[in-house]
C-alpha cells in the first residue's frame, strides 16, 4: 500500500526519471515515491508490458508517478528525456548496456550531459556479463532456488532488485552530497540470486536443514482445517509452546506436535498463538 508523502520524507525534493518497464524498476520507483520522491516514469509508445498482463499491479506501483509516454528512438523523444535529465538526481534504468549506449543513455553520456545525476542501471548480470538474457525465474534456477521442477511462489529476485536499487540510489546521493557529482551504480539481479541462497548455500534451507524442516518447532503442520506455520526459534517461544500445549520436555517431538495441531483448525490456532505469545500462523491460501 502506498503512503501518502508529506514534505517530511526522507527523499522530499528528490527527483527520479525512470525508464525501467517490467517488475524490478517499477518496484524501485514505487519505493522511492513512497520515499517522497518526485518520480517521472517514460515509457515508450507501446508501454510496459506489465500494463498488458497485469494492469491492476501495474496501476499500483505507480501511483502518485507521472507517466509520459516517449519514443526513445527519435531524435525527440531523446530530447524531452534529456530536459527531464536537466533536472533529475537519479536516474532508473534496466535495459542492456549495449541498448542504453544505442540511446546516448549509457552512464558516460549521461554523466557527460548531467553531471547531477546519479545513474542506478538495474542489470542481469555484472560488470561484461550484463548483456546476458535472463529474468527472475532463470536468476533463481542459476543459484539454485528452484527446487522440484516447481515454479517460484514470487519474483523475489525482481523484488529483492528493486530494493537494493532504491539503497544504491540513496548511497548515491550521498556520494554526490561528498563530491558534488553524480555517480554510477549497476544493480546485478544475478547477484541478489546469489545472496538469496547463501541460506541455501550454507544448508540452513536444504530439506532437512535446521531450517528447512529439521527442527520440530520450525516447520508447518497440518490442522483439522488448513495447515499452521511454526516458528518457535528461540528457547523461550519453544519453552513457552510446551508449556502452553501441556506437553512435557520428555514427551516433545514431531509426533506429537503433528497430533496436537490436528485437534483444531488453522485460524483457531492463530487465535489461540496471538494469545499466548506463540510466532505461529496459519498458512494463507494463495491469491
């Protein structure tokens, strides 16, 4: 949900252009308005293809932006974007170097034009390699994210992108606030993927992994109705879960957790967790 922005937000005054279509750059620059950013999205004349298969989260991510429609290929369209560069602090994109550098929008010709701007280039891949096709689903399969053939319950790495480029964006500004000129930072999603699985990596969310089903009181459990999340981590959550179910230390294991949490629905145990202080909720349904 968007917030209203105030003049007391931490980015009031700011101003982003942003060119960056599908998910990671309008997610970034939702952030940033939501930040009390003043956002100008371009996008060419055919739109971004989220209008086209998902309006609704299209419409929501930018709210409070103004959109203006440019063709980037004509000698106009570069020109209105290079007067919005005229007074712009950061600059969003996520379109292949070699395609930005077709533009004279590649972070040398734009430093060269605007020497206030600060150039935030969602990519792929780092540094050589950001000219490598991908998306989110193939930056999960590179780190090992999907598991079973299954698809990914969310973009995460399109999300997770659109977060690190709004914290570039800020050490950005920064930067510039230290040396009086605006600088350049590329976003690798490759990289985020990378990050993500470092629990992976480290087996703490492998099958069987401390947290990927080895610990009783960090797993879900089916209820009469619906299944319950558990996450009694800490010493106290779990003392406090035996305590509160009657169920003695000696007594404890995955069993019998399975046979106490099928006693009653998913929601009436949530009820009954927010109650006793429990980290446990049930499992909502998919959208």
């Amino acid at each position: 949900m968007t917030q209203p922005v105030t003049s007391t937000a931490p980015l009031a005054g700011v101003r982003v252009v942003s060119i960056a279509i599908n998910l990671p750059g309008p997610a970034a620059a939702a952030r940033l308005t939501a930040l009390g950013a003043e956002v100008t999205t371009v996008l060419p004349p055919t739109g971004d293809p989220m209008e086209h298969y998902a309006q609704p989260y299209f419409d929501e991510m930018h709210v409070g932006q103004t959109i203006e429609r440019v063709d980037l290929k004509s000698e106009d369209g570069r020109g209105r974007l290079d007067t919005l560069l005229a007074e712009t602090d950061i600059f969003l994109t996520s379109s292949r170097p070699s395609a930005l550098k077709r533009l004279g929008l590649d972070p040398t010709s734009v430093s060269g034009r605007h020497t206030q701007v600060c150039q935030i280039d969602i990519v792929g891949h780092p540094g050589e390699a950001a000219e490598i096709a991908g998306h989110d689903l193939t930056y999960q399969a590179g780190a090992g994210l999907v598991r079973g053939g299954q698809m990914p319950a969310t973009t995460i790495i399109d999300l997770a992108g659109a977060e690190r480029a709004v914290a570039d964006a800020c050490a950005a500004l920064v930067e510039r606030a230290r040396t009086g000129r605006g600088c350049h930072r590329e976003v690798p999603l490759s990289d985020l993927a990378d990050t993500f699985a470092r629990p992976v990596v480290h087996g703490l969310t492998v099958p069987g992994g401390l947290l990927g089903g080895g610990l009783p009181v960090y797993a879900v459990y089916a209820a009469s109705q619906g299944h319950v999340a558990l996450a009694a981590l800490e010493p106290h959550f779990t003392t406090r879960l035996l305590e509160v179910l009657g169920i003695s230390p000696e007594d404890f294991s995955r069993e019998r957790l399975e046979e106490t949490f099928a006693e009653r629905p998913a929601d009436e145990w949530q009820k009954w967790a927010e109650e006793h202080d429990i980290p446990l909720v049930a499992v909502a349904d998919p959208a």
